[in-house]
C-alpha cells in the first residue's frame, strides 16, 4: 500500500505493509507482520497483532502505548506528554517503534 490519510485494514492470513500514514490508522493482522516506514498521527490510532511483529520505522512526536503477551518491546523515544497515543498490542511477537 502507498500513502494515506486514514487507513483500517484487516489481514487474516499475511502481513500488513505500508510505505506512509498521514493522519490514522486501525490495523489488525492475525497472521503476519505489519510494518510500516513512516507513521505520521494526527488522531489517535491502534494496531493489533495475533501471531506476528510490529515494526514501525519512523514516527511523529507521539505516545507509544506498547503491550506484547509474548515478545519484546523496543520503543525510542517515547513522549508520554503527547497528546496523541497510538496503542499496539501483539500476542506472540515483538514492537520496535522509532518514535521521533
């Protein structure tokens, strides 16, 4: 997928791949991976993952809220005073977030 403002998505089977979000996303992956290059928020957000990892490249100045049942977290640079928050939970898989 390339660029957009607002984007849900839900895969069942495969992974979630987008070059740049501009604004808000609703991501849900049961099997499969999502990543994404740059996350630009505006609202607040969430991703969801069942059996695979998160990775999101670059970020605006947001509050990463990460949770993971099994894997690890590794979020830069996390602005808690932000007023934007984008939750990502995974049940079996890590977060990396490069949150600038």
């Amino acid at each position: 997928m390339e660029n957009t403002n607002k984007i849900t998505a839900k895969a069942t089977s495969g992974g979630i791949n987008i070059n740049e979000i501009n604004g808000f996303c609703d991501l849900n992956c049961k099997s499969g991976s999502i990543k994404i290059e740059k996350c630009n928020l505006n609202e607040n957000s969430s991703i969801h993952a069942t059996s695979g990892g998160v990775k999101i490249k670059e970020t605006n100045d947001i509050y990463i809220d990460a949770k993971v049942s099994s894997g690890d977290i590794k979020v830069e640079n996390n602005n808690r005073l932000s007023e934007i928050e984008l939750k990502i939970e995974t049940t079996s898989g890590g977060i990396r977030v490069n949150n600038k």
